[in-house]
C-alpha cells in the first residue's frame, strides 16, 4: 500500500495510508471515554506534557492540543479511557506516547490485548521481560528493548489480527500481532495470542473492540493516534 502524505515531525516520521483514520482530534476527549465507575474523577486531560521538573515521575501540562494527558492526582489513581467507536477486521494502530520516570501504562487492541508501556529505558535487551515497554502484557517478551529515556516521545506501531468466529460465535482463529515496533525496531512478528492479557475492559474476546490506554498505573500522554484498516 502506498503512503499519500508523509508528515515530519521531531525525530519521529508518521506515515498516512489509505482509509486512515485520526482517533484525537487535538482539542478535547470527544469520542473517548472512561470505564463508568470513574464518576468525572478520571484524570485524562488535554494539552503539552512535559515532565514535571518538581516530581520526575509525573508530567506537568501547558496549554495547548498537542497530547491527551493522564496526570497523576490525589485521586491516587486515574481510570483507563478508550475510543467510543469498535474497531473490526486487521487494522494497523499507529501512536506516540510518552512516559515520566517508572510509569506504567499499556495499549488495549480492541479494550483487551495489551502491549505494555513502561519507562523501561537503560534494561539490556537480555533482561527485559514480559511486563516492559513493548511487550504483550504477561505473555510474549519483546526481542530488544527500543526504549528512549523517560519524558521523549516515543512511537509504537501494531499491526493486529483479531480473532475470527464461526456463525454460532466458536473461535475458529486465535488473535495475532502480525508486527509490533518500537522507534523503528521490531518487537514482535507474526504472534499469535491464545486469549486476551489481564486487565481488559471485558475479559472476552469478540470480532470487534475500542482502542483503550490504560491510565490506573501512573501517568502517560498520546497523540497523533491512528488506525488503518489491513487486508
């Protein structure tokens, strides 16, 4: 498939494909949302992170509609937040995020594949495990560690197969991440996943789902959040 429009930003390079479809519309949270028992206390705000030069391990927001942001508040914890709309069929998610020192967060394919997020950088590629940044969350440890130092942006890219189901709903095809990078470098090809990773919106797996980020485990930003369809 050719790109049509190649846009440059710093250190990074998004390619726009056919059918492409921006999820953040760089102003506010519209077709996103919170897990319900949120109750207005999540934490998810709009803006230009930056790492909080008074508490390395949270990021501090400036005006502007560069990011979606969760900070961490004396709520102790934020919610997970995920697109309105589902997503079916191979699809390909493409996504910038940054992290502060130690955080945690994680990309949902579909609310219930997770691949993790975390400030992983300076672990050797030896010592990385099923819970660092690039893994499929307790279930496949990614083969380098592509990480950059806490508060850069980072980019991560899957490519992802959903499960396919007979006409009486039995599973006849497990998941699979045809391709997962990080800044470039390939984590995994062609995995297949036997079942969802913990912590998904519903547990089950179905044909379609949202794009989800976790925002429980500490504090995280995204922007320039896409998904194209795949054949």
């Amino acid at each position: 498939m050719k790109p049509s429009v190649v846009l440059t930003l710093t250190a990074l390079t998004l390619v726009r494909l056919a059918g492409a479809e921006d999820l953040f519309n760089g102003k506010d949270l519209s077709n996103w949302q919170t897990r319900p028992e949120a109750k207005g206390k999540d934490c998810w705000t709009v803006g230009r992170p930056s790492v909080d030069p008074a508490n390395p391990k949270n990021l501090a927001v400036a005006a502007g509609g560069e990011a979606m942001i969760n900070v961490v508040s004396a709520f102790g914890q934020s919610w997970d937040i995920a697109t309105t709309k589902k997503f079916a069929g191979p699809i390909r998610i493409e996504v910038e995020l940054m992290v502060p020192k130690d955080s945690n967060s994680g990309v949902y394919v579909m609310g219930e594949y997770e691949v993790q997020v975390l400030d992983s950088h300076g672990k050797a590629d030896k010592d990385m495990g099923a819970g660092d940044i690039g893994a499929i969350y307790n279930a496949a440890v990614p083969k380098k560690n592509a990480s950059r130092p806490p508060g850069e942006w980072q980019k991560l890219v899957i490519e992802f197969a959903p499960p396919r189901f007979d006409a009486a709903g039995t599973k006849k095809e497990n998941a699979r991440f045809r391709k997962v990078e990080l800044n470039g470098a390939v984590l995994h090809e062609n995995l297949e996943i036997q079942g969802p990773t913990p912590g998904g919106l519903t547990g089950k797996e179905a044909a379609e789902g949202p794009l989800m980020f976790q925002g429980n485990h500490g504090a995280v930003a995204y922007r320039n959040v896409r998904i194209t369809p795949l054949p």
